[in-house]
C-alpha cells in the first residue's frame, strides 16, 4: 500500500471517529431533553391514597341520589 493509501486510510479514521463522537453528544443531549419533557408533560400526576378514597366516595354518593 502505497504512503497516499496509508495516509488517507489515517485521515478517514479521524473523520469518522469525530463525527461518532459528535452525534453521541448530540444524541445524549436530545435525550436529557426528552427525558425532561416526558417528566414534566406526561408522567400523571400522582394523587394521595386518601384523596383517592375521598374522590371514590363522592362519586358513589353522588350516584345514590339519581
């Protein structure tokens, strides 16, 4: 193999380790992002085992008068 041959076999190495490196980042970035949204916007929000009991019991007394 020629010195050319070796020497852009070097450059293409680089390139393409590089560009891995980026798009990890890029990657764990976007996802620290999404990962945050899906906390704030979609996770339900959990209510007290008492003020469960006290929702249930309203809604059966309310259905009892009709």
């Amino acid at each position: 193999m020629s010195d050319f041959m070796k020497t852009q076999k070097k450059i293409e190495k680089a390139v393409v380790s590089g560009y891995q490196k980026i798009e990890d980042t890029v990657v764990s970035g976007y996802k620290k992002v999404e990962d945050s949204f899906v906390k704030a916007f979609l996770t339900p929000d959990e209510t007290p085992p008492q003020q469960e009991a006290q929702s249930d019991n309203t809604q059966s007394s309310q259905g009892k008068g009709d």
